[in-house]
C-alpha cells in the first residue's frame, strides 16, 4: 500500500526533529523543508496528501498565510492544510482557517492530537474518494465570467480593481491588459482577490489581489516601474 505524502514546512530544525519522531508511527512518506524554496521546489515536482505549515518562517513573519493561499491558488483545495504556530489568538487561527488552512494546533505541540488530527484528514480524503460512485458528474467543468475591470492602484505588494460588480474575497481571476506588459512585463497574470470594499459615493467595488509571496520577481517589476514614474 502506498505511503500518504506529508509535506511540512518550519524552520527550526529542532522542531523538524521532533515532528518526525512525532510523527514516525504513521508509517508516512515525510518530506520536511525548512525554506520557502524547498517547499515550493516540492510542491511544483508533485502533489502530497497532506501539508502541515508553521505560520511564522524567517523569510517574514506571518509568511505561512501567503504559503496556504499560493497552494490554494494552484493546487485547489483538495489537500488538507494543517497549521502548526506559536501565533495562538482568535485572530490568528482564524486567518489562518480564511486564507485556506484545515485545522490549526499551537505550539508547544500536542503530538496525540496532530496524529489524530491527520489520520482523521486522511482518513476522510479516503472516504471521498471510495465515494465518487455517487457523483453527479465526474467531469469538472469551470466557469468563466469576462467583464471589464478598471486598474486603479498598483504597488510592490499587489493590484487594486474597481468594478460597478461585486468580486468576492476568494476569486481568482485572470487579468489581461497592455498596461500588464509596460508594468509587469506579462501579458496576463492570475490573481486571487484578498479583500474586497464598496465605495458609497462612487457605487463602486474595490477588490485588492495580493501577489504570489512564491514569485519575488513579479513584486520587483512593480517596485521598479513605481520608482521610475514621476513624483
């Protein structure tokens, strides 16, 4: 029987030690990081049924949330996320559930309860799968919607839209415009809105789509077209 694919992101070594001896009854096929790099190296070669992500890693704080978002935008949300952090506030945990996270522990670390807490993520992946003799349809079909956005603000960390249409906190879009190729030398860019506001006097929609955290060069064309425009 194939071993379930773990991969786990954290950068202290000494908790990557314990986790794995944490961890080592399962029986799993582990695959610990401890850079972003590693991770997304991992993530881009194949697929795991499980990814356990600490919040806080060296490259920023808090750059876990931006690691989950990125895994949602391109694996979808299939693969169970576990949170493991120190950050252990409503607020934290409940970010971290938004942006696209499972379930979240805190450390210092349960072991009885992550082992539960994934064999019962497994366990359901599994039943989902014995069940598909039930589905509608096991073709998926995407939707698409075209409709013209307004570029109204560009900075190193993202793009604000406006529209007369509300865009929901979570949509991925597929952005098209000459202005892409001047700004960010890119025909087209997928984006996934992060927050989203409505202007009363305008009865406009604003909708602000963060860049990927895993792709550095896309908030550097940013940066450098920002600087060379006048003060």
């Amino acid at each position: 029987m194939k071993k379930p694919i773990v991969f786990t992101i954290d950068d202290d070594v000494d908790f990557n030690n314990f986790l794995k001896l944490t961890l080592k009854p399962l029986d799993l096929d582990l695959k610990i990081c401890t850079t972003v790099d590693q991770f997304t190296a991992l993530m881009r070669s194949s697929t795991p049924d499980l990814c356990i992500i600490d919040l806080n890693l060296d490259i920023a704080m808090g750059a876990g949330y931006k690691l989950i978002q990125a895994i949602r935008l391109t694996k979808g949300h299939d693969i169970p996320i576990i949170v493991i952090s120190r950050r252990n506030s409503t607020k934290d945990i409940s970010l971290a559930l938004e942006v696209g996270a499972n379930d979240a522990l805190t450390k210092p670390l349960d072991p009885p309860l992550l082992i539960s807490k994934i064999k019962q993520h497994l366990q359901l992946e599994g039943k989902k799968n014995e069940l598909t003799f039930y589905s509608i349809s096991e073709v998926k079909q995407e939707c698409h919607l075209s409709f013209h956005l307004h570029l109204n603000q560009i900075s190193e960390y993202g793009i604000t839209l406006s529209s007369p249409h509300l865009i929901s906190k979570g949509t991925l879009i597929n952005l098209k415009s000459s202005a892409l190729k001047e700004i960010l030398n890119m025909d087209e860019i997928s984006l996934m809105v992060d927050e989203t506001s409505f202007n009363t006097d305008l009865k406009l929609f604003y909708a602000f789509c963060e860049f990927d955290a895993t792709k550095p060069e896309i908030s550097l064309q940013a940066r450098q077209w920002i600087l060379r425009q006048p003060v």
